[in-house]
C-alpha cells in the first residue's frame, strides 16, 4: 500500500512528531507508516485523513 503522508506532512510543514501527537500514536508509528512497514488500521487511516483534510483514498492507495 502506498501513501502520501510524508507529502502531506511537508505541504503543512509538520514533524512526524506533531503529527503522532495530534492523532495518538508514537512517531515510530508515523515513520513506519510512511516508509510501508505498517499499514494502518481504519480508524488510524480516517483520523489521518481528517487530519490532513483529505479523503482516505488521497492518502492511501493499493
């Protein structure tokens, strides 16, 4: 699964940190999650995409 996190981490110029605060994980989860060494739950996908003002789709893709 590839995703766009990292991109959209840069265009608001967040940290993986800030990032993991605002939606409850750990930075390592956010680091793992943008180099697809994990997959993220759908809860965790649809925090992101509310996060990011996105869809799930503009985040995520097979």
């Amino acid at each position: 699964m590839k995703n766009n996190i990292r991109v959209e981490r840069a265009r608001l110029r967040i940290s993986q940190q800030e990032l993991a605060d605002a939606i409850g994980v750990t930075r390592q989860t956010i680091y793992a999650i943008e180099n697809d060494k994990f997959i993220p739950s759908t809860e965790l996908a649809l925090k992101m995409s509310a996060y990011f003002g996105k869809t799930v789709n503009e985040l995520f893709s097979l």
